[in-house]
C-alpha cells in the first residue's frame, strides 16, 4: 500500500486522498487558506492508483 498525498499549491498543506476522494472537493483544511482541493487534482497516475486500490485505502 503507497500513501498518497495532495499537496495544497497555496499553503503547503498535506491531505490524504482518501479524504479527498470522500468529498471530491473540498476547502483547504487549512484556517487561513481558502484555496479549493478536488480530488481530480491528483496526478494522473496517483489517481488511477488510487481507484484501482480503493479497498486498501477505507478509513
């Protein structure tokens, strides 16, 4: 099983991708960034990764 991540663009912030799979878009969980994150941001092969695995990666 990889971890994977998405790394905000503004802040820095780290989130999981099962977290934002659960949502598929979401605000920045960081207080003072009101950057969007959507889950068709990760890289392509993170994401295909990340479908194709997805039993592995409930919370």
């Amino acid at each position: 099983m990889r971890i994977i991540t998405h790394v905000c663009s503004n802040c820095g912030t780290v989130v999981a991708a099962n977290e934002l799979e659960s949502n598929r878009v979401m605000k920045c969980p960081r207080i003072s960034c009101q950057s969007v994150l959507r889950f068709e941001d990760l890289p392509a092969e993170k994401l295909n990764y990340f479908l194709e695995n997805r039993s592995n990666y409930q919370i």
